[in-house]
C-alpha cells in the first residue's frame, strides 16, 4: 500500500510546473500528539472492560473490539513517525531490507485496523438491531461464546485480508475490494440505523407528542454516521484517485491533501470513544472509579 | 490502468539509484511522473470543493430527512382520553418502579418512559436510573403485560408484535438484584387480566 499511500511524496519538485497544488504538510507534532490520545482513550476503555465483572458483556466486547482497531490505527501512526525519525537521523539504513519489511508490516497494521473498524462497526450496529427487533431472544440469539467466535472469525479474516492487500497492492482489484467495502459497510449501518430509528419514532409517536425524544434519536445517528462518514471518506478517495488518476491535475491537487486525511482518520481514532464508549454510563462510571480510586 | 501499473516497475527499478532525497517522509521506491497543471477548465481544486461540499450536503441532507421523519405524523395528545388507558399507562409503568402519579400520569411519566426505553436502544442507556428501568429480565409475564399496556389500535399484529418486542427493555444484566422490580412483576399478573376486557372495549372504541 505504500506506494499508494506515499508515492506522490517522492516526485522531484523541480519537474513540477509552479502553479500545481503544494503538499499541505502538518507539522508531525500534530500527529504523535493525536495519535497518543487515540491510544490512550482506547486503552483506557479496554482496561475498564478487562476489569469490570459488569461490563463484561457482548455489548461491551464489540466495543472493544472498535476500541482495539481504534489503537492499531493510533499504533500505526505512532510506529510511522518512529520510523521516519530513526531514518533522518541515520539510525536506519534508507531502503535497505529492514525498512522495507518494516514498512511492510506497518502498511498491514494500517489496513488491519482500518478493516477492523469496518467490521467492529457493522457488528455494534447489528448488535443493537438484534437488540430491538429481537428483544426477547437476544441472549439466545447473541451469547458471551457466539461473540468470541464471531470476534475471532472478523479478526482473523482482517488480519488475513491486511496481509494479502500490502502483498497485492500493485493490482487494481485490490484497491478496488479495498475501497469497496467501506460504502457497502456505510449502506449496511444506514439501513439498520433508520430502521431502529423508523421503529423508535413509531414508539414514541404512539406513548408522547413531544418530538425532542426523536430530535434527540436524530442527532445521535447523524452523529454516528457523520463522523464515520467525514473521517473515512476523504481517505477512501484518496486511494481511488490514486489508483485511476494519478496524473491528472485535479485528482493531484486533491492528493496533495493526503496529510489531512490521515489526520482524520487519527481523530476518528480519538472520537470513536465518545460516542460509542462513554456513552454507556456504566462504562464512564467504571472509568471514574479506575481513575479517581486508583 | 495496466499502463500505469508499468510504468510504476519500471520507475522503480530506475530509482534504486536515484540519490536519497531531503524529504522528510520519503522512503517509498515509486514515482508518478510530472503532473502537468496547463489548461485546466475548471479551478485545480475543484475534486477536493465537490467532494467536501457534497459530502456536507449529504450528511445535512441526512439529518433533515430524520429531523422531518419525527416531525411527521405526531398524533396531538388528547387530553381527553379515555381511563382504561390511563390505566394500563400506570399498570405499564409501575413495572419498572416507578411511583405511580394518576393526575400526571400520560403525559409527563410516558414521554419519560418512552425517552427512556428510546434512549435505551439508541443511546445505550444515557443515565443510571434509566439503566436501572433496562435492567428488567424478559419474563414472559411481563410481556404480556406490557402488551396489554401499549395499546396499538388499529394495527396489523405483526407491528404489535414488533412494538412489543421495542418496547421490552433488553440490557439484561444478571448480577442486577432486581428485587424490586420482580416483585412488581409477580403482582402485575392480576392488574393485567382485569385490564384485558378493558382494553379490548377501547379498542373497539378506537378503531
């Protein structure tokens, strides 16, 4: 993936025409500092579920399994800039073997985290479906054991997939397998997101009148689906133009912005939290209790 | 696309002996070639405006359709509404312990039972007390209680079924001691049956 991901950094400045798009480059402060904070939060949750008798539930898992994909991305950053760090200062052998397969591994990191959010995602959105739209067979239908196996299975098949992507990346129906799951996982939670919420405003139109209990229902899934939305897509593109129009002036311009998208992937690392995570008072009570107690 | 993906090896192999750059982030082995910016039609950032303009517009877009989605069809709350509903309002919210407030009773305690149980599913239970209402086993009796206590006139019976289904709180947690609210459930059974002729006259007299 690197090549896709990093290519246009090596063109020569002198063979550029002065009117093109300068690389928008964001000091890498920026980054470590971002990336630190996804780790931190996400380890801060898994570490409240690790220790939590109560938490330890199928809900609380596919959390957690947002929150492990969530500080493999942070991870991948943080890795990034080491590596980048240790070759200026001269500690690394540019382009030597080490630093490929370090790149490498790093590259599959970045893709395993990035199809683990995916399919975390799906998985929390189907775990809430089956909770209202099965309500009564729910703890038959979505146990402690299913989970795990379901967990083990999307983990395996993520990294499996992190793996055979950096290996084939040079092909084109790679990129386009890549690229493609992220809308086909986007429709998928819209659909059960407005389903939940279509039955939810049915509920309640028939119990009260006042509309702020949906207003309310609406900007949390707008904020669900946005965030996911605003992070993730400019990346997604990014590697389709890429991968089509890596010569065109348009889509170079809008490749010079790679810099940005990464950042916004690092903060959606650092939001993911908040509005899956803390939202469970439980879970914020079983934070306050580890930070204040300990 | 072929092409390209030629074009890229056979850079590669020639940049084994290009010079290590001054670049920060380089360490990658492929160039695309010069990117020629002469005669563009429409403005150079044209691809990145659309894109973040569009998808700006979509999620909005989005939103609105929800926000008009709640707007819709809200039946005005009749105040004089009839006292077996009343009634299996109370009976249905007693089950999850609250004190039962017959002058206040609809508006007030099922806009609140119903934000409840909404933010139950959406919001995954935003504040402890509600997360106490969710706590509730899914005993068959109380099922039938809240069955009779959500009344849906006039509806097909798999949409009551499936509003039975939302309605039943679901975050079951088994080390909760829900005495309680199991004694509630075990007293409801009588309140229920004597509600059911009840409830059936109204809905009659609904439809």
């Amino acid at each position: 993936m690197k090549h896709i991901i990093n290519s246009y950094e090596n063109i020569n400045d002198t063979a550029r025409n002065n009117s093109d798009c300068p690389r928008v480059v964001l000091p890498e402060e920026i980054f470590f500092t971002i990336s630190i904070a996804g780790v931190l939060e996400n380890l801060i949750v898994l570490l409240a579920v690790f220790k939590n008798k109560n938490l330890q539930a199928p809900m609380y898992f596919f959390i957690c399994s947002l929150a492990i994909s969530d500080m493999l991305g942070s991870l991948y950053k943080i890795l990034e800039n080491i590596l980048i760090i240790l070759r200026n200062t001269g500690y690394l052998k540019p382009r030597g073997s080490f630093e490929t397969t370090a790149d490498d591994i790093i590259d599959s990191l970045f893709v395993l985290s990035l199809l683990g959010s995916i399919f975390s995602l799906s998985v929390i959105a189907a775990d809430r479906y089956i909770t209202i739209f099965h309500a009564l067979r729910y703890h038959s239908i979505v146990t402690v054991r299913r989970t795990v196996v379901v967990l083990a299975v999307i983990w395996t098949f993520c990294t499996a997939s992190g793996i055979a992507i950096v290996i084939f990346s040079h092909h084109v129906p790679t990129v386009i397998t890549f690229t493609s799951l992220f809308p086909l996982m986007l429709v998928f939670i819209l659909c059960l997101y407005v389903h939940m919420f279509l039955l939810a405003r049915s509920h309640t139109r028939k119990i009260s009148t006042l509309p702020r209990t949906n207003m309310k229902g609406a900007i949390t899934l707008t904020i669900l689906l946005g965030v996911f939305i605003f992070c993730w897509a400019p990346f997604v593109l990014h590697v389709l133009l890429m991968t089509f129009c890596p010569s065109n002036p348009y889509c170079a311009c809008y490749m010079s912005l790679f810099q940005v998208n990464g950042m916004l992937i690092m903060c959606n690392a650092v939001i993911d939290p908040f509005i899956y995570a803390f939202r469970s008072p439980e879970l914020r009570d079983a934070f306050t209790k580890m930070v204040f107690c300990s | 696309m072929k092409m390209s993906a030629q074009r890229l090896i056979s850079n590669r192999t020639s940049q084994q002996s290009a010079s290590n750059s001054d670049y920060t982030w380089e360490y990658e082995y492929y160039e695309i070639g010069p990117v020629s910016f002469e005669g563009l039609k429409a403005h150079k950032y044209s691809i990145v405006i659309g894109f973040w303009v569009g998808l700006a517009v979509f999620v909005i877009f989005m939103f609105f359709v929800l926000t008009l989605l709640t707007k819709t069809g809200a039946p005005h709350q009749d105040n004089a509404e009839s006292s077996e509903k009343r009634f299996r309002m109370n009976s249905f919210v007693s089950d999850f312990g609250r004190p039962l407030e017959p002058d206040k009773v609809f508006s007030r305690q099922g806009n609140e039972e119903s934000r409840s149980l909404f933010h139950c599913y959406i919001n995954e239970v935003e504040r402890l007390d509600r997360a106490k209402t969710c706590h509730q086993t899914t005993a068959l009796d109380s099922d039938v209680q809240l069955q009779e206590a959500i009344r849906s006139s006039g509806q097909p019976e798999e949409e009551l079924n499936r509003l039975m289904k939302f309605d039943i709180p679901n975050f079951v947690n088994t080390d909760q001691n829900s005495f309680g609210e199991d004694d509630l459930l075990i007293s409801e059974p009588p309140i229920v049956l004597e509600t059911k002729p009840l409830s059936q006259t109204s809905h009659k007299d609904l439809d």
